[in-house]
C-alpha cells in the first residue's frame, strides 16, 4: 500500500498526488515513469513523475480525469492509499548541452516541468512553451514561472483566453527562427508533438518527444507499449518514453492510443451510474 | 499389488490411464481447469504400470532427478506423505510440475514403457501428490548461517532457488516486479490450465520457510546491484528475470491494434482478469476469428484462451512442417494437415 500524503487540484479535473514511496524518490529521474493499480480490480496505468523528494521520501504525479482510473483515482483523499505502485521505470530525459525548448501541451505540462527542472539544474538555458486548451486547462505555471525568467515563458491557449491565442508552433517557430534554441523537447497529445516535430524538422533542430502510449507491463515484457521508431518497433516503457521526434510514426502512435476507446467508455460509464449520487 | 517372490510384478497390460478432463465442449466456454487430476484409484492404477526400472531413465529425464520410481513405489503403498517427502528432497513445486513441466520430452520422454506402449503418467502422479501438500512432513531446515541472499524475480526459477535456498539455511528476499507472486505462472500461463490458488499455496509455502517478498520492485531501477550488496548488505544476487522480450514477426501491419504479443494477450486476461471486464478495469479485446503465429505451449495458450473469450474461429498458423508442433501434451495439439509449409491446425479446447 501506497499512502497519499498530499492532494493538490490545479483545475476541475487536473490533481496531483504526493505518495509516500521512498526508495523510489531515491532513485527517479526526470522522464521516467510509475504504474499504479488503484485497487484489486484496477488497471495498470502509467504516471510521469511531476516531482520527488529522496529525503522526505515521497513522489508526485499529475493526472487528468479521462477515464474510470482517473475518475476514481480522483476521489482518493490524503491518508488514503494506492494498492501498487511500481517505479521508477523507463529511461531518463537525457539532453545536450545548449539551451533547450521544453514544451508541454494541456496535462504534458505535468511531465516538461521536472524535465525543465532537471535541464536549469544541470546548466541548460531553457525556454518554455506552454500551451493548453483554456486558460484553467493551464497547469504549474507558478512553478515555471519560479524557474525561468518571463521572457522565456511562452503561453498559448487554443480559446485566447491567456497567453497567446493559438497553439504552441507559432512560439516555436519564432525561438526557431531567431536561433533562440539549440534543441527542442515535446510532451502532451499527439497532433501537438506532431505538429512541434515539422516545425522544428524545418529548422534543422532536434528534437525529442516524450510518448504515452498505453501500457500494461511497463517493464518491457508485453510489448502493448510498441510504437514505431524509424520503421523499427520500440518499447516506449524500456526503450523510452522518449525518443527522437522525427523518426515516430505518429499515426500508428494515435491508432493504438485509441485502440479501447469503446471499452474505456463502457468502462467509465458502468463507473458513473454506480457512483452517482441517486443510487447512493 | 501383485509380487512374484516378494519382487514387485508391474502391470503390463494396462494402457495408461487416461486424464481426468472436463468434456471439451463444456469447458471451452469458461475458464475452470481443464485437467481434473488423478483420484486416489487413477493414481493406484497408474502407480501399477511402473517397472521401478533397475537403471531408471525418467530419473535422468527430469531436469532435477526427482527419485521418480521411489515415490511412485510409495504411491503403491499408499503412503502417499513419503512419496511427497522424496519429491520433495529435489523439488519444491511439485504442484506446478506435475501440470506444467513438458513431461514428455523429459521424465516420460524416457520412460521405458513408451517404447512399446505408452509411459508412465509420471507428471500426473506427481500432480496427485503436490495437490495433497498437508500430507508432506515439515522440511528439514539447515540452521541460519547468517547469509542474505536476493532473488530477483518470482517466477519458477526464482522461487526454485528461493526454496532451496532457505532450507539451507539462507535469509532470502525475492524482489518481484508485478503486484504478485509467481512470473509467467501467474501472467502467462491460464488459469484453464494452472490455476492461480496452486501458485499462491506454493508461495505461501515459501513465506512459511522464512522467504520475503517485496513486490512491486522493478530491480536495477528501484536499486541496482551495488546497493543490494553494499548498502542492503545482500550477500549475493540471484537473477531469474524470465525469458522477457516478445519477439516480432516483422510483417506489415504488426503493430495495428488488435494484434497482440501473447504475453500482452495472456497478461490481460491471466494477470489482470480482462476475461471480467468491466468488473476488472483492464479491457482486451473479444474477436470472433483469430489466428495465432506459433505452435509452441505459448500458441496454444492464446489460442485456447480465444475461444474462451468467445472466438468462433480461433486458429494455428505454424511455420514448419515438422511432424509434431513443439507444444506439450498437456497443450493438446491435434493436426489437421501437414502438407502446405505455413499450415494450420486445430487444438482441442
């Protein structure tokens, strides 16, 4: 059993939880992951860290509610606990020396905050894009905004409703084109790293991309998590999460994402009548 | 039991007897255990056709030299806890072993009697036994001898080791990745076909010996070998992380959804129960054809586990035209044809 220690909601259905876990806050690394099982009848399913304290002894991960896990998962209070959690696991956001594009896209903002953490820590100039739908869609921008100096924070929301109406390429572009950046780190929905990826393929810049494919495993035994690399089949849960942008088949990343959108709906939705409030 | 000057006379004329299975058509559509196991009368009868082979070959088939012909000799005596006790001097998991061990490249493999009839079912008479494990005496455990050891990986090699080790005397901590107990015996192999209460008896049993278990520790990651010798003050590592990464075909289109690595397919169903979604969250998918690239013990249990999930057409695609799949009997491959190179076969439910 995994305590709660914190629970922190940054927006309707965006929180995050601190958990008690301390050989993993020993041993995580910005990019890397952990899997939580809820309860006995629970889904595996992969967080980023968002933070971890080696000597407190805890991690932290931010999640949206999408579906059951996350529904459920979002009525768990502090004291509570989590059946399993498994971690840390996959590989470490790893990025050259210069100055480094971090941009993170709606909840992807959860995981470019520890990576922009980690780049500033060990010496990277980096600039910041952060793009969400709305303005309450926009998550830790406190938190950026301890890090980096303003002018190299740049907000977009797709409404206009904060920052710069539009999505993240138009920042990109505009650091692209002044040489602003020597490399370009990516995180959140598909078309988003997609889009970022032709963007910065114009410039000759490289970049990398955090993915999310679904997992069962996470330790590299299943095989669920397989997207294609430069025409080669990947583990994202071993031989990832993050990969070299312009060599991922995002269409096959973007099928097999969707693969149980039925069964996630019926799933959700079994959830809801059973826990709404006129059957309690 | 008949005896000829005090000598023991085998039955010569008995074929072997049968296994205890449910009627294919009945348990096709769930998931119970296919194989009921032998009763007291089929493991006597059984016990019978064994020669107690001066130069006994089972006993060199058996990757561990269980004293196969000593505890069939016991069975005949209907001392069944001895004849546990002699499985027991050489392997732990006799319950395991007995369903899923491919005896017959092994123990039956070699068993005289096969040459002109059939052999000995040697793997159900040590399942009838591992099934009664109240009947065993307690192991004889060597003292402590103050030495730590960690296994890491619960699956039959670490649990093996695990158990020898801590008769021996040895503070053992197994370190498992997944949530529970047991490696592919509990993500890859069917319920249909070991059920999981038989691994977690095994397991508890290794707890009862004094062995640890820490679950959810992916090691290298959670620490790596360093700190479990330097800072843990493990004395030495043992490494049982299976046979791991799938292998792809290669082909066009593998990566669609809807195709499945079996570990993924076996996993969702075994593991983490899919065949009860929605009451289990994880969801897999339910085809009504289905084929399956292999013809190993893996194939068979994908293949098995489709038409249980509903598959009106649930199919083998094998490669070689070999006269025999590699799957083990217990997997029960029957063949339909074995002329086109890439053929395809039907497996009894």
């Amino acid at each position: 059993m995994y305590k709660i220690l914190e629970k922190t909601q940054f927006s309707e259905k965006v929180f995050k939880f601190r958990i008690e876990a301390p050989e993993m806050a020993k041993h995580a690394h910005a990019g890397q992951f952990l899997m939580v099982r809820a309860n006995e009848t629970g889904e595996r399913v992969p967080f980023t860290f968002a933070d971890w304290n080696p000597e407190e002894g805890w991690v932290e991960f931010i999640f949206m509610v999408v579906g059951k896990t996350t529904k459920m998962l979002s009525t768990y209070e502090p004291g509570d606990a989590i059946l399993d959690v498994t971690g840390p696991l996959g590989q470490p956001t790893v990025m050259a020396p210069g100055t480094t594009c971090v941009i993170g896209g709606g909840v992807g903002l959860a995981i470019a905050y520890p990576v922009a953490r980690t780049l500033v820590k060990t010496g990277h100039e980096v600039h910041a894009i952060m793009g969400a739908r709305t303005k309450d869609l926009l998550l830790l921008e406190d938190q950026f905004r301890e890090l980096l100096p303003d002018d190299h924070i740049h907000i977009t929301t797709d409404d206009g409703s904060y920052g710069e109406k539009g999505v993240v390429t138009a920042p990109l572009e505009r650091l692209l084109q002044a040489k602003a950046v020597d490399e370009v780190f990516c995180v959140g929905p598909v078309p988003m790293m997609k889009f970022s990826t032709l963007t910065a393929e114009k410039y000759g810049t490289p970049i990398t991309a955090s993915l999310n494919p679904i997992m069962v495993d996470g330790t590299g035994m299943c095989g669920c998590c397989r997207v294609e690399i430069d025409g080669k089949t990947k583990f994202a849960c071993v031989d990832g999460p993050d990969f070299d942008a312009t060599k991922v088949d995002w269409n096959d990343l973007r099928a097999r994402q969707a693969a149980y959108r039925t069964e996630e709906g019926q799933a959700l939705k079994a959830y809801e009548e059973a826990n709404c409030a006129c059957h309690r | 039991m008949p005896q000829v000057n005090g000598r023991f006379v085998p039955d010569m004329k008995s074929p072997r007897t049968p296994d205890n299975e449910e009627p294919a058509e009945e348990r096709a559509h769930d998931f119970r255990p296919v194989d009921k196991g032998f009763t007291k009368e089929m493991a006597l009868a059984e016990a019978e056709r064994c020669m107690d082979c001066k130069k006994p070959l089972c006993v060199e088939g058996c990757p561990v030299n269980i004293k196969i012909p000593k505890f069939i000799e016991k069975i005949r005596e209907q001392d069944f806890g001895a004849a546990l006790d002699i499985i027991h001097e050489d392997s732990m998991l006799p319950a395991i072993c007995g369903r899923v061990c491919p005896q017959e490249n092994q123990c039956e493999g070699r068993c005289i009697r096969g040459k002109k009839s059939e052999p000995v079912a040697i793997g159900q008479l040590e399942r009838f036994l591992g099934d009664q494990p109240e009947l065993a005496s307690k192991p004889q455990m060597k003292p402590a001898n103050g030495k730590k050891v960690a296994v890491i990986g619960s699956g039959p090699s670490g649990i093996t080791c695990a158990g020898e080790l801590a008769r021996n005397g040895f503070d053992v901590t197994v370190f498992e990745a997944f949530f529970t107990g047991g490696g592919v015996l509990v993500y890859g192999i069917p319920e249909f076909r070991l059920p999981k209460a038989v691994v977690k008896r095994e397991i508890d049993g290794l707890k009862e010996l004094g062995v640890k278990f820490e679950f959810n520790s992916v090691m290298g990651n959670l620490a790596n070998a360093d700190e479990l010798l330097n800072e843990k003050g493990f004395d030495a590592i043992y490494v049982a992380t299976g046979a791991g990464l799938p292998k792809f075909l290669n082909i066009p289109g593998e990566n669609l959804p809807n195709v499945y690595f079996a570990n993924e397919y076996l996993t969702r169903v075994n593991l983490m129960k899919a065949n009860k979604f929605p009451e289990y969250d994880t969801p897999t998918k339910h085809a009504k054809q289905v084929v399956v690239f292999g013809g190993g013990n893996v194939a068979m249990d994908a293949v098995r586990t489709a038409k249980r999930l509903g598959a009106e057409r649930a199919i083998i695609a094998y490669r070689f035209t070999t006269p025999r799949p590699r799957a083990s009997r217990s997997c029960r491959l029957s063949r339909r044809s074995s002329s086109s190179p890439a053929r395809t076969a039907t497996c009894a439910p």
